[in-house]
C-alpha cells in the first residue's frame, strides 16, 4: 500500500499558507478600510463646516426712498469686491411677503410700507469669521444709501471659535486610530515572517545575498498590500454610496477629484506600507545572531 502521508503533510501545509496569506490581506484590507473611513470622515467634517459657513448671509439693508436702481448699481459694485462669492437682489416686494409672512398679517393695510429692496451676500470662505464680517460690515455701512448690514453674528461667533478646535479633535483622533491600526497590520506581517525566519537563515547559509532573501518577502508584502487594497477601495465605495443615500448634504460627491485622491492614496499607501514593513522585518532576521533564533 502507497503511504499517501507525505501527500497530506503537503496538502496541510499548502493550506495552511493560503490561510495566512488570506488572513494578512483580509487584515490588511480591514485596516486600509478603517484608515480610509477615517480619512474620508475628517475631509467631509472639513468640508461640510466649510459649507456651513458659506451657507452665511449678510443682508445689505437700505433706507424706503432709496431707488431700486440705485441698489442694482451697488449691488455690481458689491459683485467686484474680492470677498464676495455671490450676490443678489432681494426685491421690495419679495421682503414684503418675507415680513408678512412672519408678522402673520399684512401691515400695509395699516401703514404705508416702510420695507425696501436688499442686497443679500455670501463671502468667500476665507472670509466666513466674525473678525472679516466685522469689517466688510463698516465698509458698506459707509455708503450713505446703506441703512444697516444685519448678519446671524452670534452664529459666525460659535462657528469661528469652534471650527479649529473640531478641526484638530477629528485629526487627532483619526491619527491616533490610523497608528493603533498600522501597528497591528506591521505585527501581522512579522508574525508571518516570524515563522519563515530559519528558511530566511538557512538561505544566507547556503550563500544567497541579502537582497535575494529580502525580494520575495518583499514582493509577497506588495501583493499583499495591493489586494488589501483593491478590497479596502471597492468597500469605501459601497460605505461612500450608502453613506450618499443616507446623508447627501455630509458625503458630497461634488468634490469627486478629492474622493477619487484619497481612494488611490488609500490603495498606495498600502501598497507601500506592506513593502516597508516586510523589508524590516526580513532585514531583522538577515542580521538576527543565531542564538536568538530561538528567543
């Protein structure tokens, strides 16, 4: 009777290296998954306070015998001004509606409408702080048609004193969770050459150069990574859809260029990460003594 047991002891030890590398790209990808997920949280936290403070308008208000073509020509004035990111017209009659609307009658019955035309704007988010309202408030206050600039102060306030400090939160957290999952990616990776470490010894042994021991680790390591990756990309994108359907004004596709940077820094980035670490950790045991092989 043939003895098949060499067989099986290959056939377990084949298996057992699929399952390795199965479970280095899976924890690979997961970690990638993770460090992207955090990455795309602070881009859409930052983008979406950026947003928030565009979304501030200032409204140019004027005296009731001022013309309306007196306010359409300072309006293009207004339009020239480097701070402006747009600018309209908001009509008498559309102010008048906006007021009855929240006196919850029509007081031109009564009185004679005392509600002219405005001139609403929206600066530039460079521009979205109480200090530069502050001061594009006096500039136009000195025109002599302008009776006052009325913006939500207390808001630009609270967004202004915040913005840095939500800034730095969600870049320390998501750097802190970014180390946290890299290490445990670097100590998978040489776990696995932990256990190829006399192959790597009995390899210089016989003559092969550094280099030569160190390349297939090394490519196996870039393998790894861009599997890992290629996994972690396709998941960022079914979490970036849902997260679309789900909140549409926080996960914007309109800065598609950004998503589609990170996604490919996502897959470089493990691509590189994998390589580095390999090329350690076979360079550790290329120089280990022999006597600490076994520690």
């Amino acid at each position: 009777m043939a003895n098949n047991y060499p067989d099986t002891i290959d056939s377990i030890t084949k298996a057992r290296l699929r399952l390795s590398t199965f479970g280095s790209i899976f924890s690979i990808a997961l970690t990638m998954f993770f460090i992207g997920a955090l990455a795309f949280f602070a881009f859409f936290s930052m983008r979406y306070l950026q947003n928030l403070s565009q979304k501030i308008e200032m409204e140019v208000l004027f005296y009731s015998d001022i013309k309306e073509a007196d306010i359409d020509a300072l309006e293009k004035q207004i339009k020239l001004k480097p701070y402006i990111e747009n600018s309209r017209v908001s009509s008498r009659e559309e102010n008048t509606r906006t007021a009855q609307q929240i006196i919850g009658s029509n007081y031109t019955e009564v009185i004679s409408n005392p509600i002219n035309a405005s001139i609403i704007i929206n600066v530039k988010p460079e521009y979205a702080n109480s200090d530069s309202l502050n001061m594009i408030s006096k500039e136009l206050k000195r025109n002599p048609i302008v009776q006052d600039v009325d913006y939500p102060d207390f808001i630009v306030k609270s967004i202004s004193n915040n913005f840095k400090k939500i800034q730095w939160v969600i870049l320390a957290i998501c750097l802190v969770f970014m180390v946290i999952s890299m290490l445990l990616v670097a100590n998978c990776i040489r776990l696995n050459i932990f256990d190829k470490r006399f192959n790597i010894k009995s390899m210089l042994l016989v003559g092969a150069t550094p280099k030569f021991v160190r390349r297939p680790f090394v490519t196996k390591g870039m393998l790894q990574g861009v599997w890992g990756g290629i996994i972690a990309v396709v998941l960022l994108a079914l979490l970036l859809l849902y997260g679309n359907n789900m909140a549409p004004d926080f996960v914007d596709f309109s800065a598609m260029l950004y998503i589609v940077i990170i996604l490919a820094a996502v897959l470089l980035f493990s691509m590189l990460f994998t390589m580095v670490i390999s090329a350690i950790s076979v360079n550790r045991y290329i120089r280990i003594n022999d006597e600490r092989l076994y520690l």
